[in-house]
C-alpha cells in the first residue's frame, strides 16, 4: 500500500504482480518503445553506411591487413631512417606498389606487347603432335606402365580432336575473356585504392590501434583487448606464412622457367604468384610447361623443370606452416582451418579474415574456460570426520 509522503502517486507495487519502484507500466512501455525505435535506427544508420562503403571495404579490408602484416618492418625503416615516419610513409608506400600496382600493369603491358606471338604460338598448337613417350618413363617403378598407356592415349588422341571437342565452348569463353579484360581498370582502382589508404593507416596507426583496443576493452574488458591483439598476431602470421611462402614458391618455378627455357617465363611466374597467394598453387602452371617441354622432345630440360616443379609444388607443405607457427601464438590446426574456410567463404581476403575470427573464438573461449571457478565450488575438506 502506498505510504504517504514516501512513494508518488501511480505507483504500482506487488498487489499487482509487479514491484517496480516509482515506475509505472506506461513509462516501462514507453522506455521500452524508444530502446526499439533507437536500436532501429542504430542499425538501420549502420547498413547505410555500409551500403555507401560497399565499393570500398575490399580496399579497406586488404589495407588493413597489409598495415598489420608490415607495422614492424615500417618501424625498423622510420628507425633507420632518422625516425622520420613521413619518410617511412614513403618507402612503404612505394614498396607496395612496387610489390601490387607495377607487376600487374606489366603483367597486362607483356600480354598486349606478345599479342602476336601468344597468337602464333595458339596456331601452332594445333599441328603439335605428341613424340612417343621415352624409354626411361616406362622403368619406373610403380608408376611406369600407367605413365606410358596414359601418355599414348593423349598421343593418340591428338590436339585436332581435342580442340574440335572443345570448339563449342570457344564462344562462351571468349565471352568471359572479354568480360575479364574489361574488369582489368576496377582492379587496377581497387589497388591504388588499398595502396593510398595503407599509407594514410601507416601515417595514424597508432591512433587506430588505440581505438580499435578501447572498443574491444568496452566490449570484452582485457578479454576484448587481449582478443584484438591476438587477431593483430593471426593476421600477422597468416601474412607471413602465405605471402613468403607464395614468394619462395614463385621464385623457384619462375627459375625453373629461365633456366628451361619456357617461353613468357616471367608472365608465367607472376600468374603462379598470384594463383599461390590464392592458395591454388603452382601446379596449374607449371605441369603443362612440363608436358609441353617432354612434347618438344627436349628431355633433359623437360626432367630440369619438373625437379624443380616437384620442390616448388611440395614446399608449400613445409614452409607455410612453419612461418604461420613463428607468427602467431596459436594452434596450427585452427590457423590453417581458418585460412582454407576463410578462402571458400569470403574468397581470396578469406584467407586473412578466418584465421582473425577464430583467434578471437579461441581467445575468449580460452579465457572462459580458465575461469577462476574456485569461489563457486567449496574445497573438499581433508580432515577425516569425528565419530563420537
């Protein structure tokens, strides 16, 4: 009952089920309508902006990554050079478009100078007769007599056959060629793009990084902070682990190319980059420059590249996780899960993206299983009990 003096008027107490102190229903529901209606809006406020960012969060995204990948070779260039970050800035900044903007404008600049060749060379493709297989092909063991009935089956065959079969589709694939090169500008953007906002983050990273960690800190607390640097250290091993790994993989097959004498070797291994960052690999390339080189009846430069194409092929075995492990304090397993999902769900930036979200589930899982629990569980006592 209301007491006079004490309690407003209106109060509803617990004769009516409800015993909220000096709030009536009318003013639950009205706090209730306005969280809706705000929550609404945050949301709604957060997909426009979103949608008006759409175009730019892949630059976003890959600039991100490659801020947090390269932070400690950016402070070990300012530190040599008289720390100076705005000529640090530079170095970076000319650095990656040396590494992005300038193979890929002489990847495109190569293919329209050799136009007339690549033509060449597809017209000659099609009188190309396959040599009968070598002596030394069917002593292997195991695999010789397979290895000789399948390479007289292809000889057999004959490229005549194989392009009349695949005429059909000669149209919807230059289709899609056409399609492609006109998609050529949009990447080419999307790189500039990602190179002037990597150097805007390199020249106010700490400012970012600070406030990246006060939004984890209000989410999580320390678990939140300690979450956001652990995906800074994904992010950092995963860059390590794939990009050096595609580099030293590339550097191998594109020698194996010079030295055997395949033509447009270094178009070859800018394409076996890119398919290895990609998490494809080199095989797509390589293994039909090895088949073209044994066709040409050149043996023994043919048996070169394949040694060659074996090391590049299998490295990616060894090497990638070994530098994920020097990178990032995680388990390899849930890195190397995250960098596989992360490519076929989101793509190529995937390969960054998986390996950050689980080392944040893994983070605050970790955390919350090493609870201290202690307080909730009484300690079992060791004195024995009193018979009386």
């Amino acid at each position: 009952m209301p007491i006079a003096g004490i309690m407003p008027p209106g109060t509803q107490v617990a004769a009516t089920g409800w015993e909220v102190r000096g709030t009536t229903m009318a003013d639950v529901r009205h706090d209730l309508t306005r969280i809706t209606l705000a929550i609404l809006f945050i949301a709604a406020l957060i997909g426009v902006s979103l949608w008006i960012l759409g175009p730019f969060l892949p630059a976003v995204v890959w600039a991100t990554t490659l801020v947090i990948a390269t932070w400690p070779i950016m402070h070990q260039v300012q530190a040599r050079l008289w720390n100076s970050r705005a000529l640090a800035v530079i170095i970076m900044t000319l650095a990656l478009l040396l590494v992005f903007v300038v193979p890929f404008w002489l990847a495109i600049g190569t293919i329209v100078k050799n136009s007339d060749r690549i033509l060449a060379w597809a017209e000659s493709v099609a009188t190309m007769t396959m040599p009968p297989p070598p002596a030394w092909l069917g002593d292997l063991p195991f695999i010789g007599p397979r290895a000789v009935e399948a390479w007289q089956k292809i000889a057999d065959i004959g490229l005549q056959d194989v392009l009349q079969r695949v005429r059909p589709y000669a149209a919807m694939v230059t289709q899609w060629f056409i399609g492609a090169v006109g998609s050529f500008g949009m990447v080419l953007i999307q790189f500039l793009l990602t190179v002037a906002i990597s150097a805007v983050m390199y020249a106010r990273g700490e400012r970012a990084a600070a406030a990246v960690l006060r939004f984890g800190h209000r989410l999580a607390g320390e678990r939140g902070a300690q979450s956001v640097r652990l995906a800074a250290q994904a992010i950092r091993g995963v860059a390590l682990g794939v990009v050096v790994t595609a580099l030293v993989q590339a550097a191998i097959g594109g020698i194996g190319l010079a030295v055997a004498g395949v033509p447009f070797a270094a178009v070859l291994t800018a394409l076996m980059f890119m398919m290895c960052i990609a998490q494809i690999g080199p095989t797509l390339v390589l293994a039909p420059a090895v088949i073209w080189m044994y066709a040409g009846g050149d043996y023994s430069w043919a048996t070169v590249l394949l040694v060659f194409s074996v090391l590049a092929i299998s490295l990616d075995n060894v090497l990638r996780p070994i530098l994920i492990k020097m990178g990032a304090d995680l388990p390899l397993l849930l890195v190397l899960t995250g960098v596989i999902g992360g490519l076929i769900a989101f793509g190529l930036i995937g390969i960054f993206i998986g390996p950050t979200v689980l080392a944040v589930g893994y983070t605050l899982l970790q955390a919350w299983m090493d609870e201290d629990v202690t307080a909730e569980v009484p300690p079992v006592s060791k004195e024995q009990p009193k018979v009386s």
